[in-house]
C-alpha cells in the first residue's frame, strides 16, 4: 500500500521534474529572454549604475515588429543617503511622445526638482513603455519596489483597452484579469516562453494582421475598434484597470511607498470621434441645431459625431452644454484610445482609498489655459501634451511633491514662471516631434480608409530648410545618430551666440548621459555666456563631483567668487588640494578672475 502511494507521488511529480530539467536546459543554452526590469551599467571609474531593460517590452508584444522606445535613465545600483529617487510608470505620454529626451514631464521634473535641490542627488526613473497599459504596470511593481524608491508617480488609463494585453487589443487573452496576471508571470520561465513563442509563430505564419512598419502601432494594437459605451468589453476594461490598480497601489502601500497618482486629460474640442454611426439624416440634423429644437439633442445621446456637432455648436454660445456635448462625444467614441471618465473616477476612488497624492491634471491644464474645453493649445493630438502640456504635467508634480513634503527644505523652489522659461527640449527635438506628430494625423485613425500606407512626411514640404529643421529631418530619417547631432549642434550654437539654444543641447545630454561629466561642463559654459551664474555654479559642482579634475575645482571656485561666495570657492580648492589634484591657490584665482574682468 506504502509502495503504491510513493508511486502515485512519484508519477505526479514527474511532470514538474521534466518542467524543471526543460527549464534549466533552456536557460543553460541561452533560450529566451531574462525579464528583468533593471540592467547593469558599469562605467569606468564611477559607481555602477542601473538602466531600464530595452527588452522588457517584448514580454507584453506578440511578434508585430514593435520595439519598445523607453527612455534610459540611469540610477545608482547603491542607493545613497543623499539620493531622492522617484519611478514613474505609465505609457506614451510618460515616455514623453512625440519629443523624449529633455521632452518628457519626468526629466522636466528632474530637472527643475535637481535646481532646487541641488546638493541631493535627484534620480527619476522612467518606466513608461508605449502601448501598455495596467497590467505591464502591475508586473513592473514588485521590480520597482526591490529599488526602494522614496516616491513613485502613476500617469496611467489611455490604453486600457487597446495597451498590451488589454480586453480590445489583438493581444488580448481574455477579459479575466486573475488569468492575464498568470499569462505573465508563466513569461518569466523558459519552458512558457518556447511554448508561447512556438504558438505566436504558428498564429502569425496564418495571420493575415498588420505589422508595425506596414501601418501604425495604433492599428496594430486594435481588434475590437467598436467598443460601444457600457457594453461587455467597455466593462471588462474598466475592471481590468480597477483590478490592476488596486492591486499596485495595495504593493506600495504594504511597503510604505508614497504614490502620487494622476486624473487623466484628453483633447475633446479638436478632435472629433474616431469611429461613429452615421447620422441617419443629416439635413434634419443641422436644421434642427440651427433651429434650437430637440432633436438634435435627442440624437446626440448615442451619437458621437452628433455629439461633437452638437458641442461646436455651443462653443461661443452656451460653455457649459458645449463642455457637456464635447465631452459626451469624447464618452460615445468607439475606438477608445481616449480613456472614458469612468477611467478617472476609478483613479480617484482608490487614489482616496490607499491615501495616495493626487494630481487633477485636467483643472492643472485649463489653469493655464484660454479654453473651456481642452482642445490642441496643449495637446497634440487626442491624448499627448505639446511641450507647453508636458511642462504643465512636471509642474503638477512638483507642486504636489512639496505639498506633501516628501523633499524638506524649498528655499530654492522654482516658480512656475522662472521654470517655464528654462524648459529642457531643443529646438531640433521639438521640430522632429511635430514631424511625428504629422505623419500620425495622416494616417489611421486619423484617416480610417488610408490604413497600410506610408504618411508623407511633413518635412518633405520644407522649402530650404533652416538649420533646426535639417538636423530635424536627419534624426528622424536615421541619417545622423542624436547624439551626434547634438554635439555639432552645440559648438554651431556657441560660436553663433546662440547660448539658450546651447544650454538646451547641453541639458539634454546631462538627461541621456548623467553619468558623464562633459554634459555638466558645457552647460555650466553656457551659463557663464548667458551671465547666469546662479545655474553655472549648479552644472559645475555636478561637474566638478564626477571629473574632480583641477580645471572642474577651478571653475566651479571661478564661479563662486563671481557670486561672492568666497569661503566656498577657498573650501572647494582646498578639497582639491587634500585629494591630490594641483590647483591654483585661493588668491592666485582670484588675481586672475580680476585680470579677465579688466
């Protein structure tokens, strides 16, 4: 009896041992992918540093072509004391599309967050990822965690139906969120990866379905484009989100993490639905507006292009049916790639459950705005900030971080007027996001019947073309790599003069390469052009901290006698001195800082 109950135990575990023997076979010959979210960077000399995994999004993709466009924000492996570090989650807009690099809300953030406090080390970590949505989130969180972030700020509901894996997107795998969360974690191991990618390979060799590079990612993503307002699959995506939400923000709070979570902002005056009904008849229609009857108000409540008629109707005449109508349009809209407000007030109910900080960014946007409605003064397209948007979405953070008091000690706040004129993008940059931005309104949603076809791009119309709009082209042709750019760009803008311009290349470069010191030098240069020495005196003790190299002490004590801080400029060559490096004496710079001003 013993005999046949070992057996029994034996039989069934020799499933689990054949898995186990499969798996460690796999990971020994190098199958598949290592998920983890986090990569080591060492760097010569420096502290080694971590950096977001380029691969990670080939967890959440099936084989369509799409490579993940991430940024790459380096961050101590060693957290120090002296380190505030903030992760951001979230998808496009977090990425900062169509601008990145100094583009992107988190790296205004840490930008105007590191001026104000300059003696800490400011670390913000980009996790966004295009095209996810709650359930890459969710998967991240634990990795996340593991880096013992001192904040974390969720920007997050514009893809929950067509994002990776959600309930209307072609890699969907149901509406059941316990089952999707399973799918996900199984991708961790070898075994589920070959049998998954062995599925994926047999569907797609019979799958007659878009690919990036043959339309846009939007449409890749896309297989219910009508999901009608409280239908089944419209339910299912907000429990999808409201499962996944809870979920992390009940991780962050079991570790004690603060959240600062956002409300979300679309472009409901400027853009008009994506997928609606016919109106049955139109004539009736415009004559029943102009003559103030109900009927058009009485189609209007399950129409969308009704709706938004409707709403231009009443934009000079009546703000709040025309703030009513736009809106009701936006909610009507098929093709959900603009979050229903159901989305927002999920957000807000579990946001006041697990006492997070929240950011109304919709009443942050119009505070700064003309419109009643949010329309394209700061919004691209249906969901992403123009440069002005993105710069308001850093300042809604930053507001809210000092409110709740996370980083003590503001003496150095920044307010949003002197933060405004100093945002980190480059003219270059800026023009290649409107070139993106041109080639997506010409092509699917935007034009549903022109899917599978190559926009032209707007740069093809430039008549001689200016320098910005060049280096532009170049970028986003892959001709030049950015960084290349960048750097002939900054010795054409200081030999021209053009020093806010320079400051801005330079300002970029420290976001893509903080590890470096050369970025902090160039821009601490530009500020000395600019006569800005305040900021000079910033970028050169960052400088002086990585190269400590007699010309980094020299120049940053250079700028401190300009700014009178004479016991600061004697401490840094002192340290210099103690450490080995041959420096000036105190008055031999000061004898030469009065010669240059003579």
């Amino acid at each position: 009896m013993k005999k046949k109950t070992v057996f029994k135990i034996i039989a069934a575990l020799l499933p689990f041992l054949l898995i186990f023997i499969i798996e460690i076979v796999l990971r020994i010959s190098g199958y598949g992918e290592n998920y983890q979210l986090f990569n080591k960077v060492k760097v010569e000399n420096r502290p080694e540093y971590l950096i977001m995994n380029s691969n990670i999004s080939k967890k959440y993709f099936k084989n369509n072509g799409f490579n993940s466009d991430n940024q790459s924000d380096l961050f101590l492996k060693t957290k120090t004391s002296n380190t505030f570090r903030i992760f951001v989650q979230g998808a496009s807009t977090v990425v900062g599309f169509p601008y990145y690099q100094g583009g992107s809300f988190p790296r205004m953030l840490k930008h105007r967050l590191s001026q104000t406090f300059p003696e800490k080390n400011i670390e913000i970590i980009n996790t966004g990822i295009t095209a996810v949505n709650s359930y890459t989130l969710w998967d991240l969180t634990g990795k996340i965690i593991d880096q013992n972030p001192d904040l974390v700020i969720i920007y997050a509901g514009h893809n929950e139906y067509y994002g990776a894996l959600g309930v209307g997107s072609t890699s969907s795998y149901g509406s059941r969120p316990t089952l999707v969360r399973s799918y996900l974690f199984l991708k961790n191991f070898r075994f589920f990866q070959l049998l998954d990618n062995s599925y994926t390979k047999l569907i797609s060799q019979k799958s007659t379905s878009p690919k990036v590079g043959e339309t846009t990612l939007m449409e890749v993503m896309v297989k219910e484009p009508r999901i009608p307002l409280n239908s089944k699959v419209y339910h299912a995506g907000l429990k999808q989100f409201e499962s996944n939400l809870q979920l992390i923000l009940r991780k962050y709070k079991k570790h004690n993490i603060p959240v600062i979570i956002s409300t979300l902002v679309s472009n409901e005056k400027d853009i008009k639905p994506f997928i609606s009904d016919t109106i049955n008849n139109e004539v009736q229609f415009k004559k029943s507006i102009e003559q103030k009857s109900n009927y058009a108000k009485k189609i209007s409540k399950t129409n969308a292009y009704a709706a938004y008629n409707l709403g231009l109707f009443y934009i000079e005449k009546n703000q709040d049916s025309a703030k009513k109508y736009l809106h009701l349009a936006k909610e009507l809209d098929y093709l959900r790639f603009r979050a229903p407000e159901e989305i927002n007030h999920i957000i807000l109910k579990l946001a006041k459950e697990y006492n997070c900080g929240l950011v109304d960014m919709e009443a942050a946007f119009l505070s700064h705005s003309n419109e009643i409605i949010l329309g394209n003064t700061l919004l691209l397209e249906h969901v992403h900030p123009n440069s002005n948007g993105y710069f308001i979405m850093a300042d809604a953070f930053y507001n809210k971080i000092k409110a709740l008091q996370l980083l003590k000690d503001w003496n150095h706040n920044i307010s949003f007027d002197e933060a405004s004129k100093d945002i980190p993008i480059t003219a270059i940059d800026s023009i290649k996001g409107n070139f993106i931005i041109d080639d997506l309104k010409n092509s699917w949603p935007y034009i549903l019947n022109m899917s599978r076809t190559t926009p032209i791009s707007s740069y093809y119309a430039i008549q001689n073309p200016n320098y910005e709009e060049r280096r532009a082209i170049e970028i986003y042709k892959n001709q030049v790599p950015w960084r290349d750019v960048m750097h002939q760009s900054y010795i054409k803008y200081k030999n021209d003069s053009a020093f806010k311009k320079g400051l801005h290349v330079a300002q970029s470069l420290i976001f893509e390469y903080p590890e470096e010191a050369n970025p902090y030098n160039l821009a601490g240069n530009m500020c000395l052009k600019l006569m800005d020495f305040n900021k000079a005196a910033y970028y050169f003790f960052k400088y002086n901290e990585l190269e400590k190299s007699s010309t980094s002490a020299q120049q940053l004590a250079s700028v401190y006698i300009k700014l009178n801080k004479l016991d600061l400029a004697k401490k840094t060559l002192l340290e210099s001195k103690s450490n080995g490096i041959n420096v000036m004496s105190f008055d031999e710079l000061i004898t030469l800082e009065n010669l240059n001003k003579e």
